[in-house]
C-alpha cells in the first residue's frame, strides 16, 4: 500500500509592501526595515502549520542596480531580522528579470515574474506544498493574478485604503497589514478544514 505523504499549505508573501517597508528600490541592508506586527503574524501563522515563503519580483536586478549577491545579502539580513523575534521564513525566491528593462541575461519574456507562477512552481517542488489550500499575500494586483493562477486565495494589503471589506473592482478581501491578513486567514482556514471534515 502506497502512502502519499500530505502536501502542506502555504503563505505566498509578496516583499515590499507586505514584510518589509516599500523604499522605492530597496539597494542596501540597513534599509531592511520590518514592518509593524509581521513577526507576530510569521507566529501566528507558523502556529497553524502553513508554511512561509516569499515570492518577489527584483528587477532592480535586471536593471544593474543590484547583483544578485547582494540581494541575497538584502534577503539574510531579512532573516536575521525576523529571526530575532522568533519568526522564520521557510524560503525567499526571487524573480531577476525584467522583459523590455533587463540588461543582458537578465532582459527575458521569464515565467517566474509574477503574476506568472515560476517561482510558486518552484517552492512547491522544493517544500511538498499545496496550492490549492494556500494563500497569497501582497498589495499588488500582480499578487492577486498569481492566487488566481496557482488556485489559491488573494489577500490584498491596501493600507490606504478602507479596510476591512473588499476593494472596488476586486473579489479579494482588503486588510490594512500582514497582521490582518492572518488572522482572516486563520479564521477561512478553519472554516474551511471545518467544511471539509464534515
């Protein structure tokens, strides 16, 4: 009898916006600044087994702004960061493209830029990962379009806008923070498990 071993869900996180404050183009570690309550959410979350990774565009990579030395640089001092208040990601992948601002290797027509699904495809080798019960956080309409593709579930942040509902035009729900997020996830996952057990 052959035994499938159970895929687990995860939590998609876009970078800029979600985890980090957005500094334009982000160059350099000091920059590195974690924004309120993720750590308390990369717990939360963790608590209720998913799994935590990030998928980022870099095109500041493309561009020759940045190698990809030093964003993995950028991406350990994320870690570390995070690691001092007991939070940890379980994998950071990255898009270096760009297709018409690239420069050399780096211009391409790629399948990991988001919303292209790439780097989920990837993660989901690598980790045994279930999209179909994960759920993708971010504040752009790109991250939105990669739940979609992947058959998960978008949750929009949108700090400037009026939360706690969903955004004109949009079948996400909008939450002001990371913090937000898992806790409407916590409470979908749940009903969800609930559905389906019964």
């Amino acid at each position: 009898m052959s035994i499938e071993a159970k895929k687990a869900p995860a939590i998609f996180l876009d970078r800029d916006g979600t985890l980090i404050r957005d500094v334009g183009h982000l160059y350099r570690q000091e920059q590195v600044e974690v924004l309120p309550r993720v750590t308390e959410a990369i717990r939360l979350l963790r608590g209720q087994g998913f799994l935590l990774v990030v998928v980022t565009n870099q095109s500041a990579v493309a561009r020759g702004r940045l190698t990809e030395e030093e964003l993995g640089r950028i991406h350990n001092a994320l870690n570390a960061r995070l690691a001092q208040d007991g939070a940890r990601l379980d994998g950071i992948y990255y898009c270096p493209h760009h297709p018409t601002e690239g420069i050399g290797a780096y211009h391409a027509e790629c399948d990991c830029r988001k919303p292209n699904t790439g780097m989920v495809v990837k993660a989901v080798a690598d980790l045994g990962l279930d999209p179909s019960s994960s759920y993708v956080v971010g504040d752009q309409a790109s991250d939105m379009e990669l739940a979609g593709r992947i058959g998960a579930k978008g949750i929009l942040i949108a700090s400037q806008l009026v939360v706690g509902g969903d955004s004109p035009g949009s079948k996400h729900p909008v939450v002001a923070d990371l913090w937000q997020a898992a806790e409407w996830i916590v409470g979908d996952f749940r009903r969800s498990s609930g559905r389906k057990s019964s």
